[in-house]
C-alpha cells in the first residue's frame, strides 16, 4: 500500500529541525457504541472525544477492507473487539461504489451496510475512508476512482515498478486530478457518490464519520517544487472539494464526524495548509509514515522523524480546535529492531496529540508486509506496544499514558471531572494479561476495580480535578 519518497527536496526538507491493588479476573466484553457520534471537550488546545457520560474516547484499531479479495467479514469485527480494538477505518473506494457511471453496485453497498451493523454488534466505532492510490485502477493497477472518472488528457502514463509514489507524478496522472478538481460534471458526480453512501449507512450507531479523501495530491504548477505545490493544492482546489463534499453529506447526515485530510506530506512532519471548515463536526485525519522505513529499511531513531511529526502536526487541529485521528500509521515489518521502537514512539506520540488511530493493515502474515498479525492471527512481533493494554474511556481528562512491553505495564494519569461518574475503561486483551490483571490506584482514597472478559473497570470517589494514577501489570 504504502511507498518511499525518494525526492531530493522532500530529503533536504525532512533533515531540517522544525520547530488501591486488585487482583481480578481474565477474559473481553466490548462497550456498546454509542448511539451518536461523539461530542468532545478542548483543554489547554487539545480536543478530545467525550461519550454520553462525559467520558474521553480514546479510539485504536485497524485499517481493513481494501481490496477486492480481502473484504471485512464479521470474523474480522469480532476478532478487533476481541483484540481490545474499539476503532474500524473502513477503506471504501468509487471504483466499486459506482463502477459505471450511475450504475451504483447495491451488492457493494450491502457489503458496506452489513460491516457497520456487525460494528454495531461488537461495539466498534467505524470511519469510512474513501480511498485512492495513484488516482484509480485505469494507472497501471491502482485504486480509487473509475476509469469513467478518469481523464488524463492523452497524456503519457509510464509506471515506476520500483517506487509506485512516484506516478502521482505522471503527467497523465496529474491531469487526472486537475480534471477532479475543476471539471463540474465530476465535482457533481463525487457528491451523488458520496450522498448515494451515506443515504446507505447514515444510521448505524457505530458510525464515528467519514474520511472524505485519502492521501490526495494534484498537479504541480511550472516551477513549482513538491512542498510549495502541495500548499497551494490544500488551500484551494483541496479545500474547495471538501467544502463541496461537507454541503452534500450534511445533506443527509448532520449527527456523524467529517475527516478531512492534508497532502501526504504531512505524514512527512510538513504543516498543512489547509484552511479552516465552517462545521462544528469536522475532524483531523493525517497519516504517520517514515520515509527511510517506506522505503524498506529500519527505522533509526536518531532521525528525528517522530520529533519533527510531532512539532509540526498539531498547529492546524489546535488552531480549529479539531479531534486527531491519525488514519494510517505503522511500519511493513515491526519485526526489525528499529521498527520495534518506531512503534513505541508512535504510540506514545500519538498518545499525546491524537484522539485514536488505525494501524495500517489487518491480515496476517510471518513476515511483515504490514500485516501486524503474525500467521496464527496473534500480535506480531514488535507491534505489541499499539495492541495491549490502553484506556479507551477516561473519566477525567487524560494526563498522560504509557505502555512498558518488557513489562507488560499500563501507567495511565488523568484528573477528574465535575459530573463524570462512569467509571474508567481499560483494554486488557487476554493475549497479554492470560492469568488476570493487577491494578494499583494512587491519589484517591477510595477506588473499586472489576475485570470481565478483557475489559477493566476503575471507578473512584474524587474531588473535581484529582490527579488519579492508574497501574495495570499482569497477575
């Protein structure tokens, strides 16, 4: 899925500085989905999802769902929620939606309908992303858009075999997106396609929203480089498709979140450009991607890749007070000692600016290939620190997270609110905790604990604003 970015300035770019115990029994019950999406609280310029208790939502799961032979089936949602997983990035795309021209394929958009509603089942909530790579599959075998949606001008088209990143930069590919963006037909066909999906699946309590465009790009200009065309590719013709996207789902949904998200570059730890959206329920979804590991190598900390990311992706969401969902993130092989620790940063990375993610990709594999199974369908190697222990529900207003693997340790720190009753929900999969858990809680007096089926409960009596410590270690 993924690609390396063997550019010289994007090189240059990336090597520049930017700016109580307990001891319970094992087993997993998945919290019910809500049934609207989330509203959410900003303190000190983070926002945060909160439940129907006032609770933060913290979301972690998977990509799933793109190919044609690797559709989700509700094995799949099971074995998620089963994993502690409470977060589905359903990858959608307009090539099977609409595969000619207003001939929508009510098979596909069953099969769409019928993974919600097994969400629905096993307490998943689902971000429809609406994918493409390299345009569509009419570009040397890609995905995304239809071939009928396709016009590329005549113009040549030669395939890279060994960085397929590098067609976006094909004239014919180009071209094909200046068409998307500017031709009134297309703007209006993309609409009716988004519209026709969301008049399917809009009712599903496990719906979190929708991910309007994924990965997009577009023609660079004369003289342009990558990082001056990609700026002015958000600011207008990006964000003039969003807005145009945004009116016609409203259309028919007003309850459900609306992700938008930058060029790929910010995935690179590049600022975006673009601009805010006049909606209160509109959502941050960049990807997190190390070029030296896209490109098949292992990761090397002193790169600065997560420090750079860090700095420079959370100006835009602060600045519109917008919830994160990173929508991508993960090495190809988390086997590699240095893709082992890229996982443990990411993590702890995202734990501090982001509201959930979807590792990239569900399936399973012994040797890598982004599969973060290994063959008998258990954590592979390295990507334990993304798939154990987590809070998915803090009854207060998070502080601080961490996860120690050699020690299979969870510290989480948060500080209570006025009028959160609802106790903590901490993820415990048994595939870490086999024998039950341990829980010590500091600074408060008095805390009850109970674990069932892979899910810990925490409940404390508490002064608005008390800073409470919560340790989970295996039994």
């Amino acid at each position: 899925m993924r690609r390396s970015l063997a550019f010289a300035t994007l090189a240059a770019l990336l090597a520049a500085p930017l700016p109580a115990e307990a001891s319970t029994d094992p087993g997993h019950t998945p919290s019910p989905a809500h049934g609207r999406s989330p509203d959410t609280i900003t303190v000190d310029g983070r926002t945060h999802f909160t439940d129907d208790d006032g609770r933060v939502i913290k979301l972690r799961g998977f990509n799933a769902g793109k190919w044609a032979t690797d559709r989700v089936t509700e094995a799949d949602v099971r074995a998620m929620a089963d994993k502690g997983m409470n977060f589905l990035r359903l990858i959608v795309q307009w090539q099977y939606i609409e595969p000619q021209k207003d001939v929508y394929d009510q098979e596909y958009l069953s099969y769409v309908d019928r993974v919600l509603g097994w969400a629905d089942r096993y307490g998943l909530q689902v971000m429809i992303d609406m994918h493409q790579d390299v345009y569509g599959p009419k570009f040397g075998g890609h995905n995304g858009i239809p071939e009928w949606a396709t016009r590329d001008d005549g113009l040549p088209f030669e395939r890279n075999p060994d960085d397929w990143f590098q067609d976006y930069f094909q004239p014919a590919v180009m071209a094909a997106f200046e068409h998307l963006y500017e031709d009134a037909d297309l703007r209006a066909e993309q609409v009716e396609m988004w519209q026709t999906l969301v008049r399917k699946v809009s009712g599903h309590r496990s719906l979190l929203g929708y991910d309007l465009f994924n990965e997009p790009f577009g023609k660079f200009l004369e003289g342009e480089d990558l990082v001056t065309a990609s700026g002015r590719i958000e600011r207008t013709q990006l964000a003039d498709m969003y807005r145009r996207l945004i009116a016609g789902i409203r259309a028919y949904d007003r309850k459900s979140w609306i992700f938008v998200e930058p060029t790929v570059l910010v995935g690179e730890g590049v600022p975006t450009q673009l601009p805010a959206f006049d909606d209160p329920k509109v959502g941050y979804a960049p990807h997190m991607y190390s070029t030296s590991v896209e490109a098949g190598g292992d990761w090397d900390p002193a790169s600065g890749f997560i420090e750079r990311y860090e700095a420079a992706i959370g100006q835009y969401p602060t600045a519109n007070r917008m919830p994160v969902v990173v929508g991508e993130w993960g090495p190809p092989n988390s086997r590699l000692p240095g893709n082992r620790q890229l996982v443990t940063g990411s993590v702890a990375a995202m734990n501090r600016f982001a509201s959930g993610w979807a590792m990239f990709y569900w399936c399973r594999s012994d040797s890598g290939g982004y599969c973060q199974l290994d063959g008998r369908g258990n954590v592979a190697p390295g990507a334990e620190p993304a798939l154990a222990a987590y809070a998915r529900r803090v009854a207060g207003l998070p502080v601080s997270e961490s996860y120690d693997a050699a020690a299979r340790k969870l510290t989480l720190t948060y500080t209570t609110r006025r009028g959160v009753h609802a106790p903590t929900e901490i993820s415990v999969p048994k595939e870490f905790f086999p024998r039950g858990v341990r829980v010590k809680v500091t600074g408060v007096r008095s805390a009850t604990t109970s674990h069932r089926n892979g899910l810990l409960k925490v409940a404390v009596r508490a002064r608005p604003g008390t800073a409470v410590t919560v340790t989970v270690t295996p039994r």
